[in-house]
C-alpha cells in the first residue's frame, strides 16, 4: 500500500520553500477539510477488480501497488470459467495462497464479489420460468465464491446480485403508502398496462400472465338479495344485502341454502332462460381476491384448532386428511405461516376464476354424457334377455337384436370414456387451483431459503477459519437495477431481513441455540451492499411534480434516495458499499462526484449511524475516457477530500493535493526539472566526480 505524506520532498524540489499556487482541480488543502468532515479518507476507499480482465496473481499484484487499502476481487464467469470470465475455481490452491500471501505481505484487504453472472437466487430463467435446477446453480456459485473467500481473503462480505424477478412499478407495495406514494412509474400508462406472472407451485413453471387491461369472464354467481330469507346451517336468515357481518359474500344454491364459496352456483335468468355471465376486470379481481384471502383464513383457522396437523402424514381417510387436502388453500397450512401473512393476490384471482369455470364447464359435460348411463344399462340387459328367449328366433331376428347390442355398448363406452374425462379434467382444474401462486410470493419464499442456505455457509466456513478469520465472512446482496426485485430499499431491507429470518430457523434446526442467538448470528453473516449508482437509476421513473422547477424536483429525489439510506442504516442491514455515480439513467460506472447522486450525502447519514465497513468504488467508465481506470479511484479520493500531502509543516512549505500528482505526474505537460537535449552539456570528457574539465 502507498502511504503519502510522509516528508519525500528535499531542497533540490522546485517548491522547497515556496508557496505553491493550487492546482485547478484543487479541492482541498491541508488547511481546508470542509469537504472531509464525514470521516472517510484513502484508506477506506477500496476499488474492484474484475477477475479475467485481470487474468492473474501479478497482475492483481501490479494493481495493488497504485495504492489501495481494500480490492474488491470480482468473477466475471459463471459455471464453466474462460479466459475473459474467471470463476473461483480458476485459483487453485497455490493461487490462492500467493493471493493470501499477497493481501498478507501489502497490509491490504480483500473482499470478494461472487459471480456477476447470477441476478437473484429465487431460480428464474430467461423465460420467466422459476426451477429447482436454476436456484441451485445459482447457490452453488455463491458457495464456491464463499470459499474463496475463506481461503483468499480470511473472511468479509461476498457479494451477491439481487434480482429476483420482474415485477411493475407502479402497483409496488411502497409505492402505494407513505410520503413518496405515488412517486415512480415505469411508463405512462403503466397503471392500465401492468401484468403479473403466476406460477404452478409444483414446478414453478409460469402458467400464464395475468394483465391489468384483460378481463376474464366468469358466471355471475347466485348470491342472497336484500330482505329475502336463506338458511345459513339450517337457521332461517334475513338477508341485510349480499354480504355478512363479517363481510364474506353469502352464496346461495337453487334451495336458498347457504354453500361454501367454492361450490357455489351460477344466477338463472328465467326470462332469458340462460344463466347469466360477466366480464371481470381487474378491480372485480381485487375484491374477489379479498374474499379468498377472508376464506383462506377462516380455514387457516380450522386447520390451527384441529391441532396444525400434517396432512400428508395422516392415514388415509381421516377425515381430517380429507377435509384439508381438498381445501383450495391448503399451501397455506403449515408451521412457517402466520395469518397476517395470508394473502391472495388479484392475479391468483385471475387464474383461479379461469379455472373454476373450466372445471365446472367439465363437471357439466361429466353430467351431461352420464345422464343416462343406467338407462343404456338397463337397455343392454333388455337386449341381453330378448337374445337368450330368441333362440328359436329366424336369423334376420337375431342380427336386429345383435345390432342394437353394439349400438348400445357403443353409447355405453361414448358415455363411459366422455364422462370420465370430463370428470378427471374437472378434478385436475380443481387441483391445480391449490397450486396456483403469483410468482412473486413463490420467488420470495425461494429466495428466502436460498439466501439462508448461503448464509449457513458462510457461517460454517468462518467456524472453520476459527483464529484465522479477520471478519465474518457475509453474504451481501446487492441492490441491482429497478426493473428487478430487489433494487428498492424497502424491497432490499425485507430480502435480508427475512433471509435472517430463514437462517436463523436454520440454525435452530440444526443444534442446541437460542433463537436470540440464531438471530445475531444471522444479522452478521446476511447483509446488504448498497450501490450508490444503482440506487441513483430510480431517478429515471421518478415522477416530479409539474408545480415544481427540475432542480427542485432533484431535490426532491435526492432526499429520497439519502432518506432511505439512512433508514437502511438504523435497520442494521447495510454492510457493504459500492461508491458508483452515474446520470440516473444507466449503469455506466462514473466515479462519484461526476454524475449527480448525492454520494457524499447518502456516506456521511451512513457514517453517522455507526456504519464500518468497507466502502468500494468499482471503475467503469474511466477505463476508456480517462487516462487509466485507476484515475477513477484517484477522484473518489479527491471527491472525499483526501490530498496526497506535501513533507513536514516548516515555514513556506504548502501541501499538495492530488489534484496536483494524480494530472501532473501521471498525463499532465509539466516543465521537467532536468535540462536535457542540446541545452544538456556534453558528458563525454569528465571526471569519475563529475567535476567538469574546465
């Protein structure tokens, strides 16, 4: 590591005892630290390393040496390594001792970033589609960067990309409530526009999408009318309206008698002489999915005071196996779910009204070409009798009643096979209702688990190094791009939390451990990496306010973003940092200070709520449009008020920032301090000492 400010200059430098004029890009001096009154100076400003641009140990080595107290060592690759995209297990085990040695023998720190590859660990594919396979590749590179970790850098966060799914903006729980609803949208119209994915839970397997400007028809139900009697469990009942006291919808049958919501009837129109159908849209489809949520709950409840039974392990028919295997919401019954959690989604709703009608459109045909199933019975045994008293019969008698035979099995077998298939396609409608998930609570609670696997470990591998370990190894999930889950803060703060919340249950499972003490270990091996840049990109589906100029519509958004970093920092999750600036568009990887986040802002409200760990700018951009990528880290230190100084405190001697090296020596045309060339005078008749001849 480079150390500055320790007395190189000598009275042979052309400043020695001088007052220099500042630099133009000065922005501080020894004598001014009003831009560094955050704490942060060079040596808590780490930079990245992209492993495979970066091809070996002597090469990190070199990068090392321009001066840097912590590096960021970043895989390119996933699964299969290459040249250009590196994988943990391209350094082997002398590799990584040289790494180890290396970190050792500079007084550095390293920290690592698992593949850049893997964008959340619920187990999405390109299509959409969520797979067991997917999740687990995706861990597995974590674990193995993990490792890597252990070996190379004795511990710290290994960070990974959150990412988790697609979801719309605009219908986002944190954009509903709260100072800032209302705030950020994707595009116009987006309101109308929004679609949302839902998942067969068996597989997780995308089963359709279900769109805000799509209606689905769906039978208008027979329910009871203001002041005409039903019976509610054999109790006459006046009705008040079409709800109850409670506020569930009261379905009637063709009896006035009260039915379960998922036997109920469609309404008769007896002066159409059809039953009546309506086009749902997707307000319809919320309050729909409020009384499956209300009934959700109701057998929830059933479920918890018949003793949380496991229904897969009950003998078979019990009628307790029966009764909730054939609920619709049976995924909600087990231990891991507290009712405030239930909930059905509006685009469940949409699946799932698609299908009932689908299984009742099957229960009707079953009906239909079963009707008359005993009468072709009774018939075939008429004809079966008639054969037998015929035997005396003439031939042409005898072939009639052999006719009508195979007419008769023909209709038996029509009706037998018609009828069961429609009967097998309603109960497969039926079952699949039980699976049907919006693929945003089945990702969460994929990514939950996954995160928690990776957190075990990572605690696992830091109980191995023992002494060894210089800091807990971490996963730290990194808030990504906008369009993805994870990128919002508040959508950050519930993966970890309730990643720790996983691990922890881990951790209990698996020993003797209090849950206190499962929590604690949990909150130090899952945190956050908030990055800077990524968190500056929701300026581009802020939505200002046309009452206000742009500048103060900034403002507005720069409050925000340093709002809620600071409610990150009290929730205790942020354990890493990326210092990125960019123009709220692209994630193009300026150095802070040369775009328009509020970096310095968003540290110092960090800093002030106890944060210590490390701060990482990854350069980008710098690499082509300035002189070296390097040169990025240089103006991340400057941004943070951090000069190289000149040697001692005597009279005349000023401090030099480095505003004055990092463009002087290093690309700038500055004067030499040497004449050369012609103005050189000629060496070739001298003494050894130097002392010319004449």
């Amino acid at each position: 590591m480079v150390e500055f400010g320790t007395g190189y200059r000598m009275p042979m430098d052309r400043e020695y005892g001088h007052t220099e004029i500042a630099h133009h890009r000065d922005e501080a001096t020894p004598n001014n630290k009003s831009t560094n009154d955050i704490g942060v100076g060079i040596k808590d400003i780490g930079f990245s390393l992209g492993l495979g641009p970066v091809p070996n140990v002597p090469a990190i080595g070199a990068k090392l040496r321009a001066g840097s107290k912590t590096a960021e060592l970043t895989f390119m690759g996933a699964g299969k390594g290459s040249g250009q995209q590196q994988t943990p297990e391209y350094y082997g085990k002398m590799q990584r001792q040289a790494l180890s040695e290396l970190r050792k023998a500079n007084e550095v720190n390293f920290t690592t970033h698992a593949s850049v590859g893997i964008q959340g660990l619920a187990g999405m594919d390109q299509s959409g589609n969520f797979s067991k396979a997917n999740k687990n590749f995706s861990v597995q590179e974590i674990k193995r960067a993990i490792d890597f970790a252990a070996d190379v850098a004795a511990g710290g966060p290994v960070v990974l990309h959150t990412g988790e799914f697609q979801r719309p903006i605009v219908d986002a729980n944190w954009n509903r409530k709260g100072d800032y609803a209302g705030k950020f949208r994707m595009f116009e119209g987006e309101e109308e526009a929004a679609s949302y994915r839902v998942v067969d839970n068996r597989s997780g397997a995308v089963m359709q999408e279900a769109r805000k400007s799509r209606k689905v028809a769906k039978p208008v139900w027979n329910t009871a009318e203001t002041g005409k009697e039903y019976y509610d469990g054999g109790v006459k009942k006046v009705a008040k309206g079409e709800y109850d006291e409670r506020g569930r919808i009261i379905y009637l049958d063709y009896d006035n008698k009260r039915i379960n919501d998922e036997r109920r009837v469609p309404k008769y129109n007896p002066e159409e002489g059809k039953f009546e159908v309506t086009q749902m849209g997707w307000e319809d489809l919320e309050k729909e999915a409020k009384q499956m949520t209300m009934r959700a709950k109701e057998e929830y409840k059933e479920w918890i005071n018949a003793g949380r039974p496991d229904i897969e392990k009950l003998p078979e028919g019990h009628k307790l196996k029966e009764k909730f295997k054939e609920s619709y919401w049976v995924r909600f019954f087990n231990n891991e779910v507290k009712e405030n959690e239930i909930e059905v989604k509006p685009e469940e709703a949409y699946i799932i009204s698609t299908l009932e009608t689908n299984a009742a459109t099957s229960r009707g045909y079953a009906i239909y070409y079963s009707g008359n199933f005993q009468g072709m019975i009774d018939q075939k045994r008429q004809i079966q009798e008639a054969l037998e008293k015929a035997k005396d019969a003439n031939e042409a008698e005898k072939m009639q009643l052999r006719n009508a035979m195979k007419e008769v099995d023909r209709q038996i077998s029509y009706a037998r096979e018609s009828s069961a298939s429609q009967w097998a396609q309603a109960k497969e409608a039926e079952e699949t209702i039980r699976h049907v998930q919006s693929a945003e609570t089945y990702a969460l609670k994929e990514s939950y688990d996954a995160y928690a696997q990776a957190g075990m470990h990572a605690w696992e591998q830091t109980r191995k190094l023992g002494k060894k370990a210089e800091k807990p190894i971490a996963i730290a999930m990194e808030n990504l791009f906008p369009e993805s889950y994870g990128a919002h803060p508040d959508e950050i703060i519930n993966l970890v939390e309730n990643s720790r919340k996983a691990m922890a249950r881990k951790l209990m499972e698996r020993g003797k451990i209090s849950e206190e003490e499962a929590r604690k270990t949990a909150s130090k091996h899952i945190v956050a990496t908030i990055d800077t840049g990524h968190m500056n990109m929701w300026k581009k589906y802020w939505v200002g306010d046309n009452k206000k100029t742009i500048e103060q519509n900034d403002e507005d958004f720069k409050k925000w973003m340093v709002g809620k970093m600071g409610e990150m920092a009290k929730k205790g999750i942020v354990g890493h940092i990326h210092l990125v600036d960019n123009y709220g568009y692209q994630d193009d990887h300026l150095a802070p200070g040369e775009g328009n986040a509020p970096v310095r802002e968003m540290i110092k409200v960090l800093k002030e709520n106890g944060y210590k760990g490390e701060m990482i700018f990854e350069p980008g951009a710098d690499w082509t449009t300035d002189v070296s990528g390097f040169h990025g880290v240089m103006k991340t230190w400057r941004y943070f008020g951090s000069p190289v100084y000149g040697a001692g405190s005597g009279p005349g001697i000023s401090g030099k920032s480095w505003g004055n090296v990092g463009y002087s020596h290093f690309g700038s045309n500055q004067p030499p301090y040497f004449v050369f060339g012609g103005y050189s005078p000629s060496e070739e008749w001298t003494l050894w000492s130097g002392v010319p001849l004449e």
